[in-house]
C-alpha cells in the first residue's frame, strides 16, 4: 500500500529539483493528485495476478480458451512513463477445467498495475494461469508501446514491442502454436 505522505513529500521535493515553485496556484494540489494516481496505478503490488482466478470450473472443454486484445496500462520501472498496449491470453484446458474469461483480463490488470517491465509482465501472467488451472498449455503475447522510447531517449512514436511466453503445448507443438498466432492475428 502506497505511503500518502511521502509520495505527496516527494513529489513536492520533484517539483522543486526541476525549478519549479510547488506554492504556485497551479501546483498546490499536484502533489496529492499525483500520490492518489500513484497509488492507483500500483494497486497491483498489493495483489497476486493468480489470487484472480477464483471462479474455476470443471467443463466439457478441452479447445483453446482465448481473450485477445485485453488493454492495460503500466508504468516503465527504469524510467517511470506509461507503456501500454494489449494482452492476449490462452490456454488449453485439461480435463475440462476452465476459468472465468473476465479472470484472464483480472490478472493482466493486477500484474500491469505496478513499476513494471514488459517482459516480466507477459511472464507473470503466463505463471499465475499455469499454477492456477495447471492446463495442457499457456500462451501470452503482449503488445505495447513504451512512452519511454516515444517522448525520450530515441523518439520513436509508433514502435511497439511483442513479448511472448509459450508453455506446455505451445511451446512444444509448433503447428499449435503458430494456429493460436493466426487465430491473435486473424481474428
């Protein structure tokens, strides 16, 4: 849980080192609207992405299960500027046992809402599925674009990064996986 107090201290101590006069009108507030969106968009370091599969149910349904084009929203942790994009998540069932679609996009949210790095966070996702429905396999695809390269450093707008993980299935059985990419792609 974030700290109100010394996130409104320092941001007040930013707005000074960058020269600006944090008792101007237009920054009186700053510093506690900046600590409450802080602690919005790293509601995720209180919660587990696994702890978001609670609806599991045993089902007549061994095919891919997929939520593609999930949107979510994160904060680079070197540089502490939005990246965003979409999530893709799959998974094959085994024996039936299947989740709550809306639990797919839950753990997105929750890994997404903290200082975060891209890669961990396709990883992360790609984790809480396995130990929590433990299927026959796992694909996560995430595709975002990094503020960090668009308003900075090498200037880039546009650009986005694909980060995968494939487990189980996916990983092992090229032609699964390459129709799991065409149903992401084509659908």
């Amino acid at each position: 849980m974030i700290n109100q107090e010394k996130a409104e201290a320092a941001i007040y101590q930013l707005l000074e080192a960058v020269g600006e006069d944090p008792h101007r009108e237009g920054l009186l507030d700053t510093p506690q609207r900046v600590a409450r969106m802080y602690a919005e968009m790293f509601a995720g370091l209180d919660e587990n992405p696994k702890d978001q599969f609670t609806a599991v149910f045993s089902e007549n349904h061994e095919e891919v299960v997929l939520v593609k084009d999930i949107p979510f929203y994160s904060m680079c942790e070197h540089h502490l500027v939005p990246f965003y994009g979409v999530a893709h998540v799959a998974y094959l069932p085994d024996q039936g046992k299947v989740t709550g679609l809306s639990k797919l996009a839950r753990a997105v949210e929750v890994a997404s809402k903290r200082p975060q790095l891209q890669e961990r966070l396709t990883e992360q996702v790609a984790t809480a599925l396995e130990e929590a429905l433990a299927p026959k396999g796992v694909f996560v695809m995430v595709e975002a674009e990094h503020m960090c390269m668009t308003m900075r450093g090498i200037k880039k707008p546009g650009s986005k990064t694909v980060t995968t993980v494939a487990r189980g299935i996916f990983q092992e059985d090229k032609g699964q996986r390459q129709e799991l990419l065409h149903l992401i792609k084509e659908f």
